[in-house]
C-alpha cells in the first residue's frame, strides 16, 4: 500500500524523496501542514541530528511560500525577510550560533503582526541556553513538532537516502534486512552506509544481501564494543 505523503513535491537536490510520514514522524507533520493556527504564530521542530529537519523545514517554505532567515542575521534583516515573505520565514540551527535579538524580533512580528515562524533545532527550544529574559520565556512557551528515531517504514526510506548520497544503490532485500536488524537511529544508518562503502569495490552495485549482512556484522561488533557515536 501507497505511504502517506506530507509534501507531493520536490525541492532541488538537497531534498530526499517525498517524505513517508510513519509514526515516527506523523505529529511533526500534522503540526507542519497546520501551519496557519500555529499558536503565536510560531512552531519549533526539533530532532536527533540527521533526522531531517532541514529538508522538512525547506518542504515547509516551500509549501506556504516561506523564507529562511540565518540564524546571524540582524534583527532589521530578519524583520525585512519577514515582511518580504508574507510574514512566513524559517531559521535552521536556531539552538547553535546565533542572534537573539533577531530570534525575539521575528516571535514579536510573528504574534503581533501575524505571521509564521519555525525555528528548527536540535533540542526543544526551552532547552536552549538564552540570555535574554523575554527571549527565553518566548522560546519556553513555544508549540514543539518533534520527529522522533525512525521506525522500520522510515528506516528502509533513511537507509536508501543515506546510501543514494553515497552513490549507493540498496537492493529491496538488502534494505529490509538493515531495517529489520539493525538499531533504529539516524547514527546507525550512517554507519552501516560508511560500512557498505567501504566494501564496496570495483563498481559492485546495487548491493544486495550478501553484502548488506557483512556491513551489518561489521557494525555489530562496533556497536557491542561501545562504539555506536554519532556516525
């Protein structure tokens, strides 16, 4: 049976295939396709790294017309973008390196002026440290989507996408076996990828099950010596 779909388009090659929504990712996209009754018109979406938030973020702007403000941006800047975009913009990496001031400034607009924004990070935006009193009480009462590890659906989708990136081809049944047995996190996949490169020689693709089983094997024994990181 067909998957649900949360965007029916592409967006360039940054973008994967059309998102699959499973449960893993489901209330972050029902949040996201309700983007017009954002409370206080603004939505954070948070997620492990490599879970694509990014390409959800940009599936997002592209959707509702919305414009990515940097995270360094001036707060006069932001308010331009702001305006320019209809009141509909996106900051990624909004929890590393930025401007606060610009940060306050676009959650002002956005309740006072109407509008939509998403600030995408890692952790949820209470966890962020702030400096910024007013900042920080904003950032604490926003509405989160967050997209959870990946279950099998999602896994088979994050492991050919991962592998594509790589030049790799996945066999169907190499796919699901690495679905199946392998642990359900966006790390993992990138390791049991780097570890089906790195078997890889003279040209054998797509991989089929052979080699999928060593990668996994390979990855296994790392991972039962402590050695699962960040990938």
């Amino acid at each position: 049976m067909r998957q649900p779909r949360l965007f029916e388009f592409r967006m360039g090659e940054r973008s994967p295939e059309t998102l699959v929504v499973t449960e893993a990712n489901r209330d972050a996209a029902k949040l996201l396709t309700e983007w017009r009754s954002w409370p206080g018109g603004a939505m954070a979406l948070s997620g492990p790294k490599g879970s694509g938030k990014t390409h959800i973020a940009l599936a997002w702007a592209l959707e509702s017309g919305a414009r990515q403000v940097s995270p360094r941006a001036t707060p006069d800047d932001a308010a331009v973008i702001f305006q320019e975009a209809g009141g509909r913009v996106f900051v990624d990496d909004a929890d590393c390196e930025r401007d606060e001031g610009m940060l306050w400034r676009l959650l002002d607009l956005a309740r006072s002026a109407g509008g939509a924004v998403l600030l995408v990070g890692t952790e949820a935006p209470g966890l962020w440290q702030v400096n910024l009193p007013d900042l920080r009480s904003r950032l604490a009462a926003m509405a989160v989507a967050r997209l959870g590890e990946p279950d099998e659906a999602l896994m088979e989708v994050v492991l050919r996408r991962i592998c594509r990136e790589q030049f790799i081809l996945l066999s169907d049944g190499a796919v699901r076996y690495l679905a199946r047995r392998m642990p359900r996190s966006f790390a993992a996949a990138h390791q049991i990828a780097s570890a089906l490169d790195a078997d890889l020689v003279n040209g054998s693709k797509p991989v089929a099950l052979p080699a999928a089983r060593r990668a996994l094997e390979k990855m296994q024994a790392r991972w039962a010596s402590g050695g699962m990181g960040d990938g």
